[in-house]
C-alpha cells in the first residue's frame, strides 16, 4: 500500500459500491475500504496523526465527480 490522498480516500469511501469498516482502540482509529470483500485503501488515525493508504491500483476504483 501506498500514501494517497485524503480527497482520494473520500472518493472510494463515499462510493455506494464499496464497504467500510471501523476499529476503535482507545488512540487509534483504522477504517479499512472493501470492494467485493478486496481491501483497496484504509486510513489509520493515531493521536495527531493521519495517514491514507491505496493498494497500488487504486485508481481504478475511483468515480468521477
């Protein structure tokens, strides 16, 4: 997986097709983006920090807007 952008991550999280799921520990936060049960992107929240990661073809999952 690879850094993309948080823009990015919005467009394959708000996609009707794929799913998403949310874990919560007590400082950190990973939500993990589905299609067809493939995870393609996820997005880790510990502290302050914020990083969004892609699978290497993320693009292709993409919509237009």
């Amino acid at each position: 997986m690879k850094l993309i952008m948080k823009t990015e991550f919005d467009n394959l999280r708000l996609n009707d097709d794929h799913s998403y799921d949310t874990d919560t520990n007590t400082d950190k936060k990973v939500v993990k983006i589905y299609c067809r049960e493939q995870l393609i992107a996820k997005m880790i929240k510990h502290k302050k920090s914020i990083r969004y990661f892609g699978i290497d073809n993320y693009q292709h999952f993409l919509t237009d807007q």
